[in-house]
C-alpha cells in the first residue's frame, strides 16, 4: 500500500525504504472480520498524513481493492460497497443503535481461500433474498430501526449458508427466536458470527447460559459484548 501510494502522487519508489508502518491490532486475524482491509487502510491514510496529503473514500476504496477483496468497513457510513472492484458504492442513512454478543471461533480461513472457492452460482441462486436484505438494511437505517437491521442480517446470513455453511446455524436460529433478539450476522468469509441485541433489553448472561445448554460453545468457546459502531479510518 505505501508503494502504490507513492506512485499515486508520483513520488521515488525508493522513499518506501524510509518509511516504517508498525501495526497494532486486536481484531482476530483470518476469522471474517476485515483485519487485512483494517492494516492496509490504515497504512493508506497514515501513510497519506505524513506525507501532507489526504484520502477521500472513494479514492480509498479504489486503493485498497488494487490490491484485495475489501470490507466496506472502509466507510464511515453503512454502505453496499463491491468489494472486487469498488464500482458500487451506495451509503445509507445513519445506522440504528445496536449490540452484538460476538461468537468467536478457533478456526481460521485466509481471504484469499475463500475467494478461490467456486461461488457465483449460488451467489446468484440467493440473489432475491440478498436484494430483500439490501432493502431492509435500507429501511432499519431510515426508520432506526435495529429489528430491521436484524431482519436483513439474518436473511443474508441465511443466504451465507449455502457458501461458507456455519455450525449449528438452525440452533443459532431458534435461539434468535426463543430470546427474541433483533437476528444474528455472520462472517461470510470467515469463522465468526454476531448476535444482534440489545444489552439493556436482552439479558445478555442468559443468552450466554443458553449457548452453553445448546452446546453451541463447543463451536464458539469465546463471546465478546460489543457496541455497533460507524466505519471509516481515524487519524489518532
């Protein structure tokens, strides 16, 4: 990424040499959840600050796809975002307030795995239940409402299953249903998966008392109480 930004603005190659990124990360690696997307858009606009430029998304998200798959985490808003070639791009209104209790898993599958598994056609085959998704993503960000955007989560996590099948994702799905959460996420090219909730409705030890009696733990043995947040890259 430092070298592709210095051809952009046309600088010497060889200031590349002069110039250190160190990375520090708490974000799983090879789990699903845009760890290569988050270190190379870093690198980009760290990269652009020192030397006294700056990045908007679009140029951004054309930058990264140059040289992977990308997650449209690049972007502050929620956006559909073509994650080949940048040439969708379509943000929402502002997103509901939510939580996820955050189901990680032990295994591991590279990006670039996942993108030599032969797919399209089955991509196409959940073609209507991904444009339903779309819509209520849309809706659940005008109206803010969370049961929209889990609605449209679980319908695409449902589509998921026919590319990248999670463990035990009926049981996932009926304890959506018996705890009355908003829906479930999952990694679609990776191992994690979200519940979608609300930490001060949803009795958050219960759920956990519950994925231990459905031994769904045995697949996800560690859970994370986190607060959906905007995207985008911040300088520190």
């Amino acid at each position: 990424m430092v070298n592709r930004l210095l051809e952009y603005w046309r600088y010497p190659a060889q200031w590349s040499q002069e110039i250190r990124i160190a990375v520090h990360s708490t974000i799983p690696v090879a789990k699903g959840m845009a760890s290569s997307t988050a270190d190379i858009a870093a690198t980009a606009v760290a990269t652009a600050h020192h030397l006294g430029h700056t990045l908007d998304e679009p140029t951004l998200a054309h930058l990264c796809v140059s040289l992977e798959p990308t997650d449209s985490t690049i972007f502050r808003q929620l956006t559909l975002f073509d994650h080949n070639d940048a040439s969708t791009q379509i943000a929402c209104e502002a997103q509901p307030q939510l939580d996820l209790l955050v189901l990680e898993s032990p295994i591991t599958l590279r990006t670039a795995d996942y993108h030599r598994i032969l797919r399209l056609e089955r991509l196409h085959a959940g073609a209507a239940m991904l444009q339903q998704a779309w819509e209520r993503v849309q809706e659940a960000c005008i109206t803010q409402n969370p049961r929209r955007m889990g609605e449209a989560a679980t319908l695409s996590a449902i589509a998921s299953q026919q590319l990248l099948p999670k463990p035990g994702f009926d049981a996932l799905l009926a304890l959506v249903e018996t705890c009355d959460l908003y829906g479930l996420n999952v990694a679609h090219s990776g191992s994690v998966v979200g519940l979608m909730l609300d930490r001060q409705r949803h009795d958050v030890d219960h759920i956990k008392w519950e994925l231990a009696q459905r031994k769904l733990t045995e697949h996800w043995p560690d859970q994370h109480l986190l607060k959906m947040v905007t995207g985008g890259v911040e300088l520190q």
